[in-house]
C-alpha cells in the first residue's frame, strides 16, 4: 500500500501526451486544443467598417454636410461622396472609401437633407480598418490554443469550418458485477441498479472527453479477460469499476496479471478508494476503480483526471486546490488520510455528512473534496484545511 503523494506522482511520471493530430468541424471542437497554426484566409473585418450607427462623412473645414444616401449592414454599393457630403451609415455596415470619418448620431442634428455637427473629428474617426483583428495570411490563433466558445466564434467568423487538433484519448468504461441491471428495469431482491458507468460517463463529458466506449462483463472469469484485453487494444485509457477487491468473485486483478498488465500501484493509503489499481500495457493506462459509487468517483477527481490532462498534453494537472475555514466539525476514524464530501464558498467550507464511500446522495450535494491528512483526528469548526475543487 503506497501513500496518496505516491500514487499521484506514479501517475504523473507515466503519462504521456498523445500527440495525434484529427480533424474536426470547427462547431464541434470545442474544447480541443489546436495542433497547428491557423492561418487566417481573410481579412477581419474585410472591409473598413463603421463601428457605431451615425453619419459618414467626407471632411471639410466645416459643420454643416449635404446628406445623399444610406449605407446600413449587408449593403454592397458604393456611393461616392464628394467633400462636404454625407451618408447616413449603421453599426457593421461597410464604410464607402470616400467616407474619411463618422459623427456617431448623437451628436448630430439633422434638417432634412442637411446635417450639423457638433464639433470637428480626426480623420478615420469612429471607423474600424480593414484587417483591424487579424490580416490575410497571419496566425489567427496559435498551435496549443484550448478552443474556448469566443475562440470557436471567431474561427467561424473568418469563415474556416475544420481544424485540426489534437485527438482526445479513446476511453474504456468497464463495469463488473453479477448483481448490476440497468435502470428502468424491475429490481428483483438481491440486485442494484449500475450507476457507476453513467456517473464516470458524466464525469467524462463534462470534461468535454466524448470518446467513451462503455463495456459490460459478468463476474466470469474468461469474460474479464476477453473484455479486458478488447477495451486495452482499443483505447488509450481504460477505466474498470468494480470486482478489483480479493473476494472468490472479483476477478479483474486476475485478469490483468493475465493479460501482462504492468502494475505500477494497487492499494492507496486513502478513504474512501483504498482498493484502487493503476497499471500500463504498452500505451495504454488502466485504472482499477473501487466498485463502491462514491470510492470510484473520488478516485476519478484525484487521480484519472491527471491522466487525461497528462494524455492532452496540459500544462496544469491537478485539480485546484485552496485553504477553507470549516464551518462545522467533523471526527475521523483511523489513520488513512480521508476525502471528505464538502460545499465550498468563498473561503468557507461545510463538511457533510454521509461520508460512506457507497452513498452518493452526499456527494451530489457537494463541489468539494475536504482533505483530512492521516495524523489527525478531529477537524474543528474554524480550522484551516485544504480543499480540492471539483468541476462545475
């Protein structure tokens, strides 16, 4: 059994970026991180640009112009203005190459055809140039840049539709266990319903990682190790939940020592999650969690979610992690290190109750993990502690 620090570290120094390049459509890369320059094939904005709803105007030493025309959003034509001219003109609409400044409309006053400004403007006032954001043939955004919603928007807006990036990880989603039915079924005694799939399923696409192949195996033997060695062939992560413990029915440490898997830690001085497994076949990771709901989940934000930030190549790893002043009390038993379910708010955290690693209800309530370190016993209203914070 190996320390919390440890396993962390473990899992640090074997993960790898993938560092595959895939194309995907530019409205659904969100979240993905570019593999390459992009290159804008556009100027932005194409044309110059009127940046408020006002008047454009060919300038001359004076306040009063002659107005002769529209220009609003969308138009095409070009009116040409002499000095002294005028063209009521919109937000977004192209600014007519005779047209050297706007008077935003505010400061105008308008008696039919005729117009007074209030007050004499620098040429190009009021008017965005051509290429102002970004000019033909620079980088629009560089290699490594994570694709936020702005940055989709504004790859959208130069009118580029694919770009690459770098492939997110194929994920396994193994679950074991004689006594699991889906939901929606009858229960008949002595069965649960699988929730631990459609929990780490969630966890994984609210990470924006949507390559996930769920896998179904009986407490049989023969069947562990054929859906295990499919699920390692196949992807680049595999997550087991379940049957990992040494009782005559768990049957995936087994399997593994079968299939050669590499076990570089099993069994973590922690609660919840003691029983947990990490390992490697070739390039591929596997996590052992425990079968317990709230052990596996806990274990997924401590230690899986470095090693799909480590396969996509991120700079920051771990999850955030801030000192809180408790807001109530809480007595541990033993001399593991805990992760407590806790709401955490502005410096402040309130430790819950219903710590069992096989409730979730508590855990649905939370959006933090309260570490309690092994050498003590009690934590006190007010004290300061380390919390862990989860993704929203």
């Amino acid at each position: 059994m190996i320390s919390i620090s440890e396993a962390i570290s473990q899992v640090k120094k074997t993960g790898k970026p993938l560092l595959k390049k895939t194309i995907k459509s530019v409205e659904k890369a969100g979240g993905y991180i570019l593999y390459e320059d992009i290159m804008s094939p556009i100027n932005m904005p194409p044309f110059r640009q009127s940046a408020m709803d006002g008047y454009g105007l060919h300038l001359k030493d004076t306040l009063s112009y002659h107005l002769i025309g529209e220009v609003k959003a969308g138009d095409g034509h070009q009116p040409l203005l002499n000095p002294g001219e005028a063209v009521r003109i919109f937000t977004g609409a192209p600014v007519p190459d005779s047209v050297n400044a706007i008077m935003m409309q505010e400061k105008v006053t308008v008696d039919g055809s005729s117009i007074t400004i209030d007050n004499q403007i620098p040429l190009e006032h009021n008017i965005r140039p051509l290429g102002e954001q970004v000019k033909t043939g620079d980088v629009a955004l560089k290699k490594g840049t994570k694709l936020t919603p702005a940055a989709i928007g504004y790859l959208i807006s130069l009118g580029i539709t694919k770009v690459a990036v770098f492939k997110k990880p194929n994920i396994a989603l193994i679950t074991t266990g004689n006594e699991l039915i889906e939901a929606g079924q009858d229960l008949p005694y002595g069965k649960i319903y699988e929730s631990n799939s459609k929990m780490l399923l969630s966890a994984l696409y609210n990470l924006k990682y949507y390559d996930v192949t769920l896998y179904r195996v009986e407490d049989d033997y023969n069947k562990t190790v054929k859906t295990l060695n499919d699920a390692i062939i196949a992807n680049d992560l595999v997550l087991i939940t379940g049957g990992i413990s040494v009782g005559d029915y768990d049957f995936v440490g087994r399997a593994l020592e079968a299939l050669e898997v590499t076990e570089l830690f099993y069994k973590v001085k922690q609660k919840p999650g003691k029983p947990l497994f990490f390992g490697k076949k070739e390039n591929t990771q596997i996590f052992a969690l425990p079968g317990n709901p709230a052990a596996a989940l806990s274990c997924f934000y401590v230690y899986v979610y470095i090693a799909l930030q480590q396969l996509m190549n991120r700079d920051v790893t771990e999850l955030p992690r801030v000192k809180a002043k408790t807001l109530n009390s809480f007595q541990k038993k033993g001399d593991r290190p805990q992760f407590l379910k806790g709401i955490y708010n502005h410096g402040q955290v309130e430790i819950l109750d219903g710590q069992n690693s096989s409730m979730l209800q508590t855990f649905a309530l939370s959006n933090a993990l309260v570490f309690a370190p092994g050498d003590i016993n009690a934590i006190e209203t007010g004290d300061t502690i380390e919390v862990i914070l989860l993704p929203n």
